[in-house]
C-alpha cells in the first residue's frame, strides 16, 4: 500500500493532490460502481420497480435511479451527488493549473 503525506489544507486541495500522486482517474459514473453501504455492484433501474422505497417527492424529483444488487439501497443524483460532481470539477481545475 502507498502512502503520501499531504501537504494542502482544504478538501478539495488534498483530493487534487492525492489524484495527481496517485494518478488516478475522475471519471464519476453510477453504471458498475460499488455500493458505499455493503460493496454491491450498482445497476439502473426503472422508476417503477423502486416507487415504493424512495419518497413521492424523490420520485417525482428525479428521472433516473440506481439500485444495489446486494442490499437493495437506491441511489438518485440529488444533493450528495450534486456535491460529489462539484469536488470533482474543482480537483479538475486545479490539476490543470499544476
Ligand atoms: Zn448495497
């Protein structure tokens, strides 16, 4: 396992550079992702099949939604996620000023 001290001090900083050390990769996508609760492989899934565990208002927010194949957890594109794009395009331009 490799280790690098970080030297920045906000979040998104740490993460640029921890991607740049590391060379990693920024691409956010749901499709073949692992669930953050149980490691499960993430797949899409129809509105319909999924109405009765997420919120009418959710449901009405967001056309497309995933779901865990192990536990079942259902994952939309809302403020978490919204958030998670947000550090990513931030890290992005850092990177591209170093
Ligand atoms: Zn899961």
């Amino acid at each position: 396992m490799r280790a690098k001290l970080l030297q920045e001090n906000s979040f998104s900083e740490q993460f640029a550079e921890v991607v740049a050390g590391f060379g990693l990769d920024l691409r956010i996508t749901p499709d073949g992702s692992r669930c953050p609760a149980c490691n499960g492989l993430i797949r899409r899934v129809e509105k319909e099949k999924i109405s009765d565990k997420v919120s009418a208002n959710t449901l009405d927010s967001y056309d497309y939604f995933w779901i865990c194949s192990n536990c079942g957890q259902v994952y939309w594109m809302g403020r978490m996620w919204r958030s998670m794009i947000r550090i990513v395009e931030e890290v992005k331009e850092r990177l591209k000023k170093n």
